[in-house]
C-alpha cells in the first residue's frame, strides 16, 4: 500500500456530521423555511438527519463534506 493511500485511511473523515459549522439544532431548519412543520411527515423522510450549513447557508446530510470542513470543538476542558 502507498503512503498516499494510507495515510488517507488513517485520517479523520472530514464529514459535515463532524464539522463546526453544521448547526446541530434541529429546529434551525424549521425557523429556515417557513410552514415546514406544515410538512411534518414529509419533513422526516426527505431531511430526517440533515441540517443547516452555517458557512454554505445550505442543507447538509451527516455524510456530506467539504473543503471547509473544521471539525467541531470538544466542550470537555483539555
């Protein structure tokens, strides 16, 4: 194996699951688009786990990734 390929599988994915600007409030989707709560069936199936991008002001699925990508920051003291 080449040190290119392993080192690519040894780094962290850089997934917008994990990434600092991917608002982790569900809700922000529903204060972004007005009447989705209207919606709300259709809301679960089409976006279940995706959220807004605070950076892209986009919707974003957990696996979704980007160039931009800054991972999130622990809230544990070091």
């Amino acid at each position: 194996m080449s040190a290119v390929a392993s080192a690519w599988q040894a780094a962290p994915a850089a997934r917008c699951a994990d990434c600092a600007h991917r608002d982790p409030d569900p809700g922000s989707v529903e204060r972004a688009v007005a009447g989705l709560v209207v919606f709300s069936s259709g809301y679960g199936s089409s976006l279940a786990d995706s959220r807004l991008c605070a950076l892209h002001d986009r919707f974003v699925s957990p696996g979704d990734g980007c160039c931009a990508f800054d991972p999130k920051r622990s809230s544990r003291p070091a």
